[in-house]
C-alpha cells in the first residue's frame, strides 16, 4: 500500500527535479512526460513497480518531439527550435535525418516504416545516456531503476503518482520546457513574445481534428454523439474527445466523437455519464471499421490502449469523487456502477 505521506513525498521530490535548473536541455521534461504517458497506458492501478521496454519509452520520446523538428515561424524569423543549450539536442538531429530520408510527415507512418527499427537504437541510447540517467540523482532513485538499456522500472510510488496525478505533473512538465525554450539565448531571434508556443509544441487539439467532420458524420448518421440532435445541417459541429484532452492530450482515433457545439462547450473539460460511456464502449470506441477509416486520415488508432485509458480516467475520478457530465447542467457522480464497465 503506498501511503498518503509517500505520495506526497513522490510530489515533493518531482518538484524539486523541476526547480533544478542545471539540466541545459528540456530531455527530463520529454522523460517525465513520456513516463507519465506509459504510466497510464500500459501501467494498472495494483500498486506495484512497473516495467517498461525501452522502446516504448524511445517511441514515445521521439512522438513528442516530431512537432519541434518543423520550423517554427514568428512571422518575421523562421527556424528549428534549440532544445539545448549548447549544441542543439542529439534527438533532433536524429528525427531531422528520419524525417529527410522518408520525407513522411505524420509519425504514425514513421513508426511503420523500415528505418524506424535501426534508428530506435540510437534513440535508446541517447536516452540512456542523457536523461535516464541525471533525471534523478544515482543514489536516490525514486522513479525508476534500471540496469541495461533493454527496461527500466517505474517504483511503486512512481506507477502510482504518475498515473494519479497526470495532469498536474503533465502541465508543469510542459510549462517548464516552454520556459527552457524562451529563455534560451538561441531562441529569442525565432520566438516573439505573443506567440501561441504551446499548441505548436504540443499540438493544438482543435484544428487538425475538422478533416473528420464528414467522415464522423456519416458513421453517426448525422447526430450528435451526446444528445442525438441532427446535426448533419450544422456546419460548425465539432469534434470531441470522449475523454477529455486536458486529461489525456492524444488524437487517438477510438477517443473521437462528432458533438453539437452545444454539448461540446457543456461537457467541456469532464467526463461522460453512464449512458454515453455504454454507448461510447459498444459503438464509436469499439468500431474498428470506423476507427480504421480515421487512422487513414492520420491519426494514431489503438484500441487496446484507448481502454486503460478510459478505464485510469474513470477509476481516477472515481476516487476523486468527480461529477459526470450527462447533459446540459445535468450531472451524476461517478461510481461503482461506471467502474463494473471496465471489468
Ligand atoms: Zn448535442
């Protein structure tokens, strides 16, 4: 049983990692949000230690960084954003030559093809060697060990507090590596004070998904996914994440639903109520045909994952005794009766 002190204490600690300001790259930003991702996509909530395949933790690493190898404009200075100090960092020069040798665009493509495997290698051991392995101090290590570049294990406490709280540790991760890029000397010819950074760095939600609209349209018969509405005549319907972005910030085809704006802007940052969670796992989540047709469209599709996710984000509120939103002012608490879904 991991305690309530040393829960706390986990925080404590990942704090302090965030206020040390000797890391001259933003890797323990991209570590902490890679192992807070794997936590919950392939962890469970039995509170023991969890091991993880370092390719999955270089596959990952290297999907946050994909969006950072574009040029990044400010309207007036155009160029690849610094993520070091000193020389740029070793994992841009290495999806830099990826991304030249296949000219691919999307990662879910890169991943597919040929060169992927003998470039994952070296990815793992620019990991290993940078950021595994100064993210926590060696005699003290409270979120991992490990032994080889073949896995490393998350502690129990570490499992657990990543898992529990993602989206605290996920936003202050991706606050701290925003400020590492602004205040790096190279960066401020390219960065200008108003720029929308974060939905460049971490993918605006919002405007890649409106490719989906008719496709979604079709599979829905032209109604809203929540109050079932005709909204085949509305050309602003919007795309919504079953499970909420702030939650879990990643296009996964599973997690997409067409909504009225209304219910949309309603249901906003929570989850659903009972009804549209059994009518969500049994339709639009579990459709592979569906779910194929928008992986074709470029986005990631994985059903297995969309699962531990639903059920992490349903279980975590129901610990926090979190409201579902049903409809419009209309909500319930979240309960046994959600969770028995998951079993
Ligand atoms: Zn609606």
């Amino acid at each position: 049983m991991v305690s309530a002190e040393s829960q706390i204490e986990f925080l404590q600690k990942i704090q302090t990692l965030f206020e040390d300001s000797s890391f001259s790259a933003t890797y323990k930003y991209a570590l902490l949000i890679t192992l807070t991702n794997l936590a919950i996509e392939l962890g469970n909530d039995k509170e023991k230690e969890l091991t993880i395949p370092s390719n999955r933790i270089a596959t990952r690493f290297s999907e946050l960084y994909w969006p950072q190898i574009k040029e990044y404009s400010s309207g007036k200075n155009v160029g690849v954003l610094n993520q070091n100090n000193g020389t740029q960092a070793k994992i841009i020069s290495i999806l830099l030559d990826v991304q030249r040798a296949t000219g691919l665009e999307r990662f879910s493509d890169v991943t597919a093809h040929s060169i992927w495997t003998r470039k994952l290698n070296s990815i793992v051991s620019t990991i290993w060697q940078n950021p595994i392995f100064y993210l926590q101090e060696d005699e003290n290590q409270f979120i991992y060990k490990y032994s080889n570049n073949k896995s490393l294990t998350l502690s129990k406490e570490a499992h657990l507090c990543l898992r529990k709280f993602s989206e605290y540790i996920i936003q202050y991760a991706k606050n701290g590596w925003m400020t590492h890029l602004k205040t790096n000397a190279k960066n401020q010819q390219i960065l200008n004070s108003d720029s929308d950074l974060e939905s460049f760095l971490f993918g605006a939600s919002r405007d890649t998904l409106i490719q989906l609209r008719p496709l979604l349209m079709d599979y829905q018969d032209g109604r809203c996914f929540y109050c079932s509405r005709n909204i085949s005549q509305n050309s602003k319907a919007d795309v919504d994440h079953f499970i909420p972005w702030k939650k879990y910030s990643r296009n996964i085809a599973e997690n997409l639903v067409l909504t009225c704006p209304s219910c949309n802007r309603s249901k906003s940052d929570m989850l659903a109520g009972i009804a549209h969670l059994e009518n969500w796992m049994f339709n639009a989540a579990t459709n592979v045909q569906r779910n194929n047709d928008i992986h074709h469209l470029g986005f990631l599709s994985d059903l297995e994952c969309n699962k531990r996710i639903a059920s992490w984000a349903y279980h975590n509120a129901a610990i926090a005794n979190s409201n579902a939103w049903v409809m419009q002012k209309q909500y319930e608490p979240i309960n046994q009766k959600y969770l028995i879904l998951f079993e």
